[in-house]
C-alpha cells in the first residue's frame, strides 16, 4: 500500500484456486451500489502499486472456489449484491467460483471493482448475461479494450490539482517515481457511461475538503456523480 507493494503478474495463482486476502460483511460504500449492504472479497494482491492507496490486499490464503464459497456463506444476509474488489481482482481466474456460486444464488449480482488493465476472458460470460457488473477505477493512461468495451461505471479518484480541465478528469501520476502529468484512461462515449468521482483521501482535514470540494464543482460543471466512501463515515470496513 502507499505504494510499497510487490507487483504481481495475471494467473500468478494455478486456477481454480484464489488467492483471497479477507471476506466481510459490510456496506459498499463507494460507486453505483453504494449505500447496499454487502458481502465483499478482497483478492490478494496487485499489479500497480499507487502512491495513494489506502487499501491492504498483500496478506492472504489460498482457497478453492468451494472453500470461498463457504466462507461467503458465512457472511451472506439478506444482501443480494458481493463485491469483488482488491488489490486487483481480475489478476485472478474467478470464472470457477462465479460458477458455483451463481448456481447457489442465481438472482445475485457480483460487482468487480478493477483498474481495467489486466482481462480474464472466461468472465466475459458473466459481464455480457448482466449477472457480473464491471467498475473500472483507471489509474494508467489506457486500459484493456474489452473492459472499455463491457465496463459502463468508471470512477475517478479525484485530487484537486491532479485535473485536466479540458473534461474534469485526473491527470496525476499515480506510480511511484513518476512526476509527468497524464490523462488517466477516459471512459468511452455512450448514453448508458456513468462517471463518478471520488475525493481521495489523503488523510490530511483540510486537503480532504478541498477534493470533496472539487468532487462537487467537477460534478456539477460536467454531470458526473459524486461518490463518497460511505463506508469509512459508517464506521465500517
Ligand atoms: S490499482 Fe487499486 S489496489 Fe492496486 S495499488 Fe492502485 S489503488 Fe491500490
């Protein structure tokens, strides 16, 4: 995290096991389900390491697709919706356990939470039935063609001076060692692409409100919508 992690490379674990960091119960807290209860998945580890990370994902235990789906039992509520977030979820072949696991709740949505540079394509089949709802949060100028081609929800963390004013977007560096200014992957054009932007949280009172700020003022100049961490003021994971 803060980016001092190792980066790891696509399939780095044999399918159809996971790599899981940790399974919660909680209240998504950010994008188009924000506000849901939810069963959220943290898979280990990632390929970027941003220097604005808050996220843990580098401990975790390897599962089979049937084990995680147990420990899902364990935390499952009357809550339809389970988040697979990370790290980088789609570094990992999921296709086994969504398998299994829609088979057992076949009325349930799967949102992955990705940065859109890594594919899996035996998940193409989830995204395209609607069973599998992509959110790409785009921390590099491009991003894989079949996530802009599937992905209708992209979420930007915002910081005030990190941003193009040509379209309210970031143009910010987010890896370590690098200081050039560049436009993170945009979303592609559509009447069904929800943009949301998100303050980034630098831990810090008085920069915090100065992005929720910007958040805001991007939001109503360009019709994106804001996306707080709700999550963080519940009091929740
Ligand atoms: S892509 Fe996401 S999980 Fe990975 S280092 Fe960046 S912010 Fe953290």
């Amino acid at each position: 995290m803060f980016g001092s992690n190792p980066r790891y490379k696509k399939d780095f674990i044999a399918f159809p096991n996971l790599v899981v960091h940790s399974t919660f119960r909680t209240v998504q807290g950010e994008g188009p389900y924000a506000g849901s209860a939810a069963t959220f998945i943290r898979l280990s580890h990632c390929n970027l390491a941003c220097s604005f990370c808050d996220t843990e994902f580098e401990q975790g235990a390897v599962m089979s697709p049937q084990k995680l789906l147990e420990q899902v039992k364990i935390h499952h509520s009357y809550a339809k919706l389970v988040v697979i977030t990370g790290g980088e979820p789609l570094l990992q072949d999921m296709s086994a356990f969504c398998e299994q696991f829609f088979t057992l709740y076949p009325d349930h949505i799967i949102q992955i939470e990705t940065a859109g540079t890594v594919w899996q394509e035996n998940m193409r089949k989830f995204i395209v039935s609607g069973q599998v709802v992509l959110v790409c949060s785009p921390k590099t100028p491009t991003v894989k063609a079949e996530i802009k081609a599937f992905c209708k929800h992209w979420k930007y963390i915002i910081q005030k001076d990190g941003i193009d004013h040509s379209d309210g977007l970031p143009n910010i560096p987010t890896q370590p060692g690098l200081t050039k200014r560049v436009p993170l992957a945009r979303p592609p054009e559509g009447d069904d692409i929800v943009v949301w932007l998100q303050p980034m949280d630098e831990y810090d009172a008085d920069k915090n409100a100065a992005n929720i700020r910007e958040c805001a003022e991007l939001a109503m100049l360009w019709n994106y919508k804001v996306s707080l961490q709700i999550h963080k003021l519940l009091g929740v994971e």
